[in-house]
C-alpha cells in the first residue's frame, strides 16, 4: 500500500513538474512574440502591447516559480489562464491584423 501511494505520488510530481514546464515554455515564446510584434498591430487590434508583456512576463515568473516549488499547482493554473488567454484570443488577432498588411483594407 505504502509503495502504490509512494508511486501516486511521484507520478502527481511529474505531471505538475511537466505542466508548469510547459506553461513557462509557452508563457516565454509569447513573450518572444509580443516583444517582436509592431506595436500599431496591438493598436489595430484594440490591444495594449506593454500590459500582455507584463501579463507574460508574471506568467513565465509564476510556472518557472511553480516548478521549483511544489505544491503550488494555483501558480501554473494562474500561469496556464493568461497564457491561454495570448495564444488562443490575443495572438490570432495580431495574426489576422498583419496577414492583411496589404491588402485591400
């Protein structure tokens, strides 16, 4: 029994390990991102470029945060909402508002 629980529990530590690995991993490249986007893309988008930086940067400090210290799944959880937030809402619209650079708009 004490040998199944032993087990349980590293496995929990490396599925938190991993997540908070992988939310840092996206928080850091969104950042990248953000950093080398025009800021009138942000504009054209109703977007502020200097807030979704910070919003980034706090992300990537939480899951880098969350992955040394365990226990703190709230950290990446936090972390996993506004990096979802970038890729899934944010970033689209940045890449629509620069596919259409030149078109007939």
């Amino acid at each position: 029994m004490t040998q199944t629980i032993q087990m349980a529990s590293y496995a929990f530590l490396l599925f938190d390990r991993g997540l908070s690995l992988a939310i840092f991993l996206l928080a850091v490249v969104g950042l990248v991102l953000v950093l080398t986007t025009r800021e009138d893309a942000f504009r054209a988008c109703d977007r502020q470029k200097q807030t979704w930086s910070l919003l980034l940067v706090g992300a990537s400090l939480a899951a880098g945060l969350a992955f040394y210290a365990s226990g703190s799944m709230i950290l990446w959880v936090i972390a996993a909402v506004i990096v979802g937030v970038y890729w899934q809402d944010t970033r689209p619209a940045i890449k629509d508002v620069l596919a259409n650079e030149g078109g007939i708009w």
